[in-house]
C-alpha cells in the first residue's frame, strides 16, 4: 500500500503509537508515522506494539492489516463477530473487543482489534476509541520492566495489559448507569411529574443496560478463550495466564453488577405499574361514593314525588287543597333526612373499620 492509500485510511483524530524494546534492552517510541515507518522500526525488535487508528474500520481494517503483514488471518470473519472475536491462525492471532461509549441514554459499542505476529502486536480501532492512550503513555516502562523470559511472555503481558485498560474503561461507565438509575428512582417520588416521561426513561435505561450486559458477556467469551494458552503466539506460563483469568473474573463481578441494575429498573417499573393501579382504583372509589350519593339522593326525592303522582290521580279540587304544597315540603324533608342520617352512619362505621384495620 503505497504512501497515499495510508494517509486516506489514517485517521487524524488520534496520534498512531509504535513502542519497540530492542535486543539490548532500550526502548524507543515514536509517534504520528505512517504505518511503513513503524514497522521498519520493529523488524529487528525483541517485542514491539503499534497503535494504529483509523476512519472506517469496514473498508480500511483489511487494507491496514495487509499492510502490516497480516495475510493469514480472515479479516471479514474477525468483522463479523457479535460484538467479539477470536481468530487463530497459529502464526497470527486475530481478537475483537467491544469499547463500550455511554453518554446518557445512548449507548455505542464501538470494535477494538488486536492482531499478533511474530514480534509485535498491534491495536487498531476508529478515533472515538481513546482508551488505549494511557498505556501508549507508560508504554516505554511498561516493556523495560516487564519481566518476561521469552517473546511469548512479552506479547502476553502487553496483551493483558491493553485487555485491563480496555476493560477498565467498561466498567467506568456502569458508574454513570448507575447515576441515572439514582436519578429515575429519585423522580419517581416526585407526584407532579408525568410518569410518562419517567416509565420511557426507564425502558431507556434498560436497554442500555442490555446491551451493555452482551458487550461484557463478549468479553468474557474472548478472555477465557486466551485463558488456557491454547494459541502458539500464547504464553504456557500459568502464572500469566492466571492474570488473564482475574481479568474473567473482574468481568463475572461487573455482570452481577448490571444484572443487580436491571432488577432494580425492573422494580421501578413495578413501582410504577402500582402507582398507576392505585390511582385507576382510587378514581373508581370516587366514581362509586358519587353514585352511592346520587342513588340516596334519588331514592329521597322519589317520596315526595310518588306522593305528587298518587295525589295527582285523585280528581282533587286543587283550590281547596291548602295541605298539598306543605305536605310536599315536609316529606322531601323527612326523605332527605332519613336519607343523609343513613349515609352518615355507613360512612361512621366505613371509617371506624379503617382504623380497626390500621390498629
């Protein structure tokens, strides 16, 4: 891939990084260099790492990792992994790893690939991926100190180191899912608000959390897959291995976490299912007083009124009859009264076993 092919998939959003311990012990890194210069610089390395970021990992991973010597490896099937991948080729090792991105309610799980060759290994990923930046800063230290007897040792204790950043900077954000959980369960409190609004965000919230929960379980899958050093480009070393293990470990505690988020939204729903049920039976409880109260109040006007009809079918002489409007207004009296004296006391006696019960 010629010199202009490389800057048209390079991405300019993040500087490229190629850090390479030398035969005799020294370190070297250098940085923002096209992809022909780092790997001139690691052919006689004992281990080396690049990073290497690009603008579409679609159309530009299988260019770049040509480029880099990667032939063996079946770049559109690494591509093709839900959310993760592992590709073994004996002398070249493909891995996808998902980087969560949170913001809000917004969730994107963006692909992180590290390939592994001979001497070096080398992350590639899109320029919203910045998580692998504070390694590129302790990267020279991190291969002096690194005790390791072999170059199988070395790429592993890289590898577990890049999978622990990775890692660590998933975990951060079950922090913010978390927050907005509190912040949900503190608006469910509040009347005035519409629920609505409230039972959306937390279906939100939900799925954010779902696919969270499958970005760590591929993960997982990834890890303990290297775990038992079944790969040539591998360390045998167990007590190696058995870092990449804490890491399954560290991932298994994290997915409890989420899980424990996802009862406690799904019980905020439930909240709110019986808040709604609550209201609907009180509004029936006002409807059924409203009718109960009609129904009294019906029943005492139907005295005077059956009164009124009796005497209208009489052939009274009206004139005459002075009693007639009085005895109308003293047994709608009489009606009411009995009337409001029954409706009182069923509502004594309602309220006296409220309070029994409460006792």
């Amino acid at each position: 891939m010629d010199n202009t092919v490389a800057k048209a998939v390079q991405s300019t959003k993040q500087p490229n990084v190629c850090v390479w311990l030398k035969p005799d012990g020294q370190v070297d890194r250098q940085v923002d260099r096209s992809l022909e210069e780092h790997i001139a610089c690691i052919q006689s390395a004992s281990v080396a790492w690049i990073d290497y970021t690009i603008n579409d990992m679609d159309k530009d991973l299988e260019k770049v990792a040509a480029m880099a010597g990667f032939t063996q490896l079946p770049i559109q099937k690494l591509l093709s992994g839900f959310l993760s991948s592992y590709e073994d080729a004996d002398t070249e090792l493909g891995i996808m790893m998902p980087a969560i991105i949170v913001t809000g309610f917004e969730i994107k799980v963006r692909p992180v690939i590290i390939l592994i060759k001979n001497n070096f290994l080398m992350t590639i990923h899109e320029g919203d991926v910045n998580r692998i930046m504070k390694f590129a800063r302790y990267a020279p230290t991190f291969l002096k100190k690194a005790k390791a007897d072999n170059r199988a040792d070395r790429l592993t204790l890289i590898l577990e180191r890049i999978l622990d950043e990775n890692n660590d900077r998933n975990f951060e954000y079950l922090r913010e899912i978390e927050k907005h959980g509190d912040d949900i369960s503190k608006r469910l409190i509040d009347e005035d608000l519409d629920k609505k609004i409230v039972a959306r965000e937390i279906y939100e919230m939900k799925h954010v959390l779902i696919i969270y929960l499958n970005a760590l379980w591929a993960s997982k899958d990834v890890i303990d897959s290297l775990r038992y050093g079944d790969a040539d480009l591998i360390t045998d070393d167990e007590k190696l291995l058995g870092r990449i293990g804490i890491l399954s470990d560290n991932i298994d505690r994290h997915i409890e976490l989420s899980e424990q988020m996802s009862n406690v939204l799904a019980s905020g729903l439930e909240v709110m299912q019986s808040i709604y049920n609550n209201r609907l039976q009180t509004m029936n409880n006002r409807f059924a007083i409203v009718t109960a109260y009609l129904t009294v109040f019906g029943t005492a006007f139907l005295w005077p009124n059956t009164i009124a009809t009796v005497v209208s079918s009489v052939p009274w002489d009206m004139s005459e009859a002075w009693w007639y409007i009085p005895f109308l207004i003293i047994s709608t009296i009489i009606a009411t009264g009995i009337s409001f004296l029954w409706v009182w006391r069923m509502w004594y006696y309602t309220q006296d076993d409220t309070l029994k019960k409460k006792r």
